[in-house]
C-alpha cells in the first residue's frame, strides 16, 4: 500500500485587509496558514463609522449581490449579520426631478456597519489577522518571501498584495526581486487612474418622508452623484432620527480640494434640502466628512500580466485589479486570487 502523504503546511501572508484581501483568504484551504496584514482598519474602502448610536458606512454605500452564486457565498458566510436594504433606489435629474429606477440588484450592509461583512469572511477564513501592520519591504530569498512591517520581518510561502493600485506599486517599486514582471506590473499599478471622492455624512434628530433608500444623479457631472439613508439599514440608526451621506461628484471633489470640511458639510447640508424637499435638511445637528483621495480606480492591467507573478507565488488582487471601483469585483478578485494560489500549491481551493 502507497505510503499517504501529509501535505506540507504553507504560509500565505495577505497584505491588506478589504474584502479583496479577505476573499483570497477564505479562497486558500484550510491547510494553508493565512496571515493578513492590514496598515489601518479591516474593511478598507468597506468602511463604517459609529457615532451617539449611529453606524454609517461613509466608503461603499452597500454590497450588490447580482450573481447568484456570489450572493449565495456571502449569505453563507456572513450569516445573519449580513443585512438587506429593502427600499428602492430612485433617481434624480440635473433639475431635481425624482423618478423610479429600474432596480436589478440587491442591496447589503451589515448590521454594524459594512466592515462587519468583511470581518465575517475573515472569520470564515480562519485567517490570522493584524491590524496596525503596514508592510514596508518585500523581498523574495531563496523561494520565500521575506515580509517587513516598522516592527519585524517574517517569512512566508507565498504572497498576496491585495492593496489599493498606488500602494502595490510603491511596494513592488522597492521590493528585492529579481524577475522582470516586478518593474512592469510595477508601472502598470501606478498608472491606474483614480478618482477622488468626497463624502458627508449629516445627521437629523427627526424622520424624513419619503420612500426610497438612495437618489443617484442620472448626471456624471453632477455635484451630489449619491445620496444614501443609513436608516434604512436595519441597526443602524435609532428610530426617530435620520443620517444621510452624500457623495459628491469627481469634479466638486478636484474642485473644492482646498475647502475646509466644516464648508463642505453644509454647503452638502444646502443642496440636499431641496433636492429631498425638505427645508429642515439644511441644518443637520451632526455631520462629518472624508476625503478618499484614490476612491474609485478605473482601468487595470491585463488579466496575462498578473498571471506571470504567479510562477513566483505571488498574486495581486484588488478592484484595479477588476479594473473597476465595485466591491463585489474586489471580492471575486481576492477569491480568484486565493484559488489560483491554492491551485500553485497543488492544493483543492475552497470555492
Ligand atoms: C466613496 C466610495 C463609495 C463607494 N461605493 C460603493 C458602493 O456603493 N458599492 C460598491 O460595490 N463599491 C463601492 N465603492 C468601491 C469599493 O469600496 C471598492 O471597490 C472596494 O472596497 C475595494 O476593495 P479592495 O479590497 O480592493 O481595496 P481596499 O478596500 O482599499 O483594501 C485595501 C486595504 O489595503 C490596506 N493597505 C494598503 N497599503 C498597505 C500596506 N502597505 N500594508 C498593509 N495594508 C495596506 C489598506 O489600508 C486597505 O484596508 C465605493 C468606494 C468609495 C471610495
């Protein structure tokens, strides 16, 4: 009888802690020793806020789940924390007449926040996760990959940059290894276009009424081109208030680059009243705001180009990698990554 053979254990360090970086995760088998290293926060542009007993999601507004599968994946893992946005999504023109809007997705959050839904296909994962761990240095030694953050070095089989474009190109920029891919992806990445954008969270003690969820500009140009009701998020808000984020536009956000974030809030405070229809809009008792200065990539590079780091086990994945700012492409990247380098190491990927 054939003696059995115990694979070997192997070690995967994920750098970068979005829902990209977490679908390479749960990807990769459980034999597979996973570490993520995240510089900030889990959830990356997946970002929640809480406040006086409000969570509001001010990066990615929500999850669309339109594949079936994908959608079955998630609902699995994440479990009943994982929240559907019943209201619809109306629309809105450059003269502020609200219309209907065919609505072909589902919508998801999570129940404390959108972060949370990353956190749960971590846990799914079984991955070892560090948060505050910004990875400085890559260097690849003798068929291993040597990792550095500010506070140690540490050595793994295989990599994963599952980073944002313009942070995977520095990293690669400086990394000790030899192959020609690192200097060509290298360029690739930081040549990604990006735009920013700005967004204002403003908070109501009171309830608004009206039916729709969220009001997206039928114009690109427009300056308010998003407008979310976290209370329409089970959990999210406590009844009797309201808290809306706006997202403004690429040419507001290159063009008020300089405005201080008090002026933002409330000249957003100023156009959202009437666009709602309701004047008390103009006077929110709380607000806040965040610049995502690299917010949304558009264009990535060749599916062929990352395919060529795999022959070093090293893989990319990310929404640039998608070529699009869409968090449901981030994670189908992040699993396909996961998969690819399970099927490098001879090994059965989870999904
Ligand atoms: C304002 C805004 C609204 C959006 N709205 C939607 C929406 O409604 N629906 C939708 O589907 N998508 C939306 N998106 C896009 C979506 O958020 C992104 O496509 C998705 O979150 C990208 O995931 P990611 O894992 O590729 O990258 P990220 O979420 O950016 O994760 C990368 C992680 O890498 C970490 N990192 C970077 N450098 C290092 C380093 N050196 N060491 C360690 N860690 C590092 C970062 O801190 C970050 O956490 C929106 C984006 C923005 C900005």
């Amino acid at each position: 009888m054939a003696a059995q053979v115990t694979p070997m254990p192997r070690s995967v360090c994920v750098v970068g802690g979005g829902i990209a970086g977490a679908g390479t995760a749960y990807a990769l088998p459980e034999d597979v020793e996973v570490s993520v290293l995240e510089s900030r926060s889990v959830g990356g542009r997946l970002a929640s806020r809480r406040r006086e007993g409000c969570v509001y999601d001010h990066g990615a507004d929500h999850l669309r789940l339109a594949d079936d599968d994908r959608a079955e994946l998630v609902k699995a893992v994440v479990g009943d924390t994982l929240i559907e946005i019943p209201e619809p999504i109306h629309q809105f023109e450059a003269d502020g007449t609200i219309t209907d809007r065919p609505d072909e997705f589902t919508r998801w959050s999570g129940e404390n926040g959108i972060d949370g839904i990353v956190w749960a296909v971590l846990e799914a994962a079984g991955a070892d996760v560090e948060e505050g761990a910004t990875v400085t240095g890559l260097a690849c030694d003798d068929g291993e990959w040597v990792v550095s953050t500010g506070r140690d070095s540490r050595r793994f089989d295989a990599i994963v940059l599952a980073t944002p474009a313009a942070a995977t190109a520095v990293l690669l920029e400086a990394a000790n290894w030899d192959a020609p891919v690192r200097r060509r992806l290298a360029d690739v990445a930081a040549d990604v276009p990006h735009q920013p954008v700005d967004v204002v969270a403003l908070h109501y003690p009171f309830e608004l009424d009206v039916s729709y969820y969220g009001l997206v500009s039928v114009e690109r140009a427009s300056d308010v081109v998003w407008l979310g009701r976290q209370e329409c998020k089970p959990g999210h808000v406590p009844d009797g208030e309201s808290l809306l984020t706006v997202q403004l536009g690429t040419l507001w956000s290159a063009a008020n680059a300089g405005a201080r974030p008090q002026e933002t809030a409330l000249e957003v405070a100023h156009r959202v009243a009437p666009l709602v229809g309701d004047d008390r809009l103009r006077e929110p008792d709380w607000w806040d705001h965040h610049r995502w200065g690299r917010g949304l990539p558009s264009g990535g590079p060749e599916a062929s180009l990352c395919d060529r780091t795999l022959e070093y086990d090293l893989a990319v994945a990310g929404d640039w990698v998608a070529g699009v700012g869409q968090a449901h492409a981030a994670l189908d990247s992040g699993l396909a990554a996961g998969r690819k380098l399970a099927e490098q190491f001879g090994l059965e990927p989870v999904v």
